[in-house]
C-alpha cells in the first residue's frame, strides 16, 4: 500500500477507536541491549499528539523493516497525554505538537525536533456565505473576537452582509498541541478558548463537517485528502487575512491546495504561530541504544524526504544537524550515569 493510503487508513483508525487508547503502564519497556545475531530487539512505546501520529505510524513501519526485532506500541491521545507519559516513563516517546513548559524541562524532558506543520483556520464548505469568507478570510483579532473575547458572536457581526446566525465555535477538549498553538496565534492559551470543546483532532474536523455554521481549527492532515491535494468533503481551510484588510490578497492565497500551502509553511508565508515544530519528546533519564537508534532513522534524508508528500515540512538541514547534536550530547550523558 502507498504510504499516502496508509496515512488515510491511519487517520480513519484512530477516528473510529479514539476512545480505545492503549494501557502503557502494561506495555514492555525498551530493550536496552543489542544483539549481535538478531540487531536491535526490543519495545518503543510511542503517545501524544493527533498531529505526529500518522507519520510517527510510517517510520515505525520503515523501521521495523530494517530491524525486524523491533516492535512498536504507538497511540494518539493528545500532546498533553504525550509529555505526561513520557515523564511518568509510561512511554518511551512522546509526541509533542507545542511548545514545552519549563516545568517540563526541569523534570527531565529532551526535545528533538522531526518535523514542521501547521494548525489551519477550518469552516463548513456548506457556510451560506463561503465564497465571500474565502475570498476575506478573517484577520488574527477577528479570530481572537471569536474565540477568546466572544464579542462577535454572530456571522453578520463581521459583514452585515452574513447570514444573520451565532458562529458555532467548536475547540479541542483535550490537552492539545494544536489548541494551544492556536490559541497562542491569538494571545492566549487553551484555557481562554471559547466553543464547544470535542475530543481529538479527527472529532473536530467531523464536526466542522457536520454544521454548516461552524468554525474551529485543525492539523493540516486532518483537512486535505493526501492523494487529490484538495481539502476533504464538506471542510475548508480558513485563510488568514493577515494584512487585516479584508481581503485575501495574492500573497495570503495559498489555501486550496495541499502543496502551496505546505510551501507557505515552509517558507514562512504563512506564520508561526500556528505553524510549529513538531518533537519526539525523550526523558532524559530513560533512553537507550534503541531508541536513540529510531530517533536518528527518522531524521535521515530518506525519512525526512517524503514529509511533504503526506502533509508535513521537513526540517532543515541546519536544524536537524543542531537536533543530531541534542541528541549525541544525550547519549554522552546517558553513558556517564
């Protein structure tokens, strides 16, 4: 199967089981040895963020190829669940989709940045006023107005020519990645949020989906369909008005397809926040051969290579030299314990 239907039938996946999250107190640990007859033998449990899943499935798989002994025990839950199992070492990985809080690199936890994406503005494609709104887009304080303030409460309140209905706000439920990116984008945090909250990623996206009125927010991959480049049924990415002039211009129209839009990431037409860097979090005081041997694999030129076909931006050359360095310095630590 090509990686691109993979990534699809990973996402339909964890949409159908989301409340079926893995049990990892249970799970085997990573094996620190290695084999010299059978290569690397051992267990990577991997959770956290909606957005890293999909691809961290792939590289588990690539890996798995080359070192058969390898099994991997891997679940979408949120960031918030990922840095919380990797620092209660119920992991091995976490799958982190914002930034770290001191606090959490005080209690041990080491980031290696693997790839780049970002969270998108997302409406109904049935909005009786879409073409209008795509063509406008809507600029950072209309979006805090909506979402943080609430003092536009109604369609009509940002063009008296919009339907005369409440915006349904719809937000994340669950300690995410791409709440707080987001929510950062808007002088927030998660907390200030307003809407209805909804469980995962693949929740929010079906509920844009379902109401014609709604609005929200959501991983890219969650949005266009890998193969045609276009965004899914019933769902559109929200172009920011970043100018603030009520209209999309030239250079703000990069949000029908798949691959300007990833293009705008990469070269920061489009901004950060809430384009962000993604990161297999470590604890510092449990690692392994093993699992410095998978972070490497997955920040090879092959690897990195096709991020873009599945939604994603790879990292620099400069950056992923900086990580490989992090990580090198890690290990050294690793040995004098």
């Amino acid at each position: 199967m090509h990686k691109k239907q993979r990534l699809r039938v990973y996402k339909t996946l964890i949409f159908s089981s989301l409340i079926q999250i893995v049990t990892f107190s249970c799970a085997p640990k990573v094996d620190q040895g290695y084999d010299k007859e059978r290569g690397f033998v051992g267990t990577i449990s991997i959770s956290g963020a909606f957005a890293l899943y999909p691809i961290a499935v792939l590289w588990s798989e690539d890996f798995k190829k080359l070192h058969p002994n390898v099994r991997f025990n891997i679940s979408a839950g949120g960031a918030g669940k990922g840095i919380s199992d990797v620092l209660s070492n119920m992991v091995d990985i976490g799958l982190v989709s914002r930034d770290l809080h001191p606090i959490e690199i005080e209690k041990g936890a080491l980031p290696i940045i693997v790839a780049n994406d970002a969270v998108i503005g997302t409406l109904n494609s049935n909005h009786p006023n879409i073409s209008s709104l795509l063509k406008r887009g809507l600029s950072q304080d209309e979006l805090k107005d909506i979402f943080v303030t609430g003092k536009i409460k109604k369609w009509n309140d940002l063009d008296p020519s919009f339907i005369n209905k409440n915006i349904e706000v719809y937000i994340r439920s669950d300690a995410a990645g791409a709440a707080e990116t987001w929510a950062k984008y808007l002088g927030a945090t998660q907390e200030e949020l307003k809407g209805i909250g909804i469980f995962g990623d693949p929740g929010l996206a079906q509920a844009i989906k379902d109401n014609p009125l709604a609005i929200g927010f959501n991983n890219i991959n969650y949005v266009f369909d890998l193969n045609s480049k276009r965004t899914t049924a019933n769902i559109v990415a929200l172009p920011l008005d970043i100018n603030a002039d009520h209209k999309i211009d030239a250079q703000e129209n990069f949000y029908s397809e798949l691959d300007s839009l990833t293009n705008a990431v990469a070269t920061g037409k489009y901004p950060s926040p809430p384009s962000r860097e993604l990161m297999f979090v470590l604890n510092k005081g449990h690692q392994s051969k093993l699992l410095e041997e998978f972070v490497r694999f997955v920040m090879t030129d092959k690897q990195q290579a096709y991020l873009l076909d599945n939604g994603f931006v790879p990292i620099n050359k400069e950056l992923n030299k900086k990580e490989n360095e992090k990580l090198l310095a890690s290990e050294l630590q690793t040995d004098k314990r």
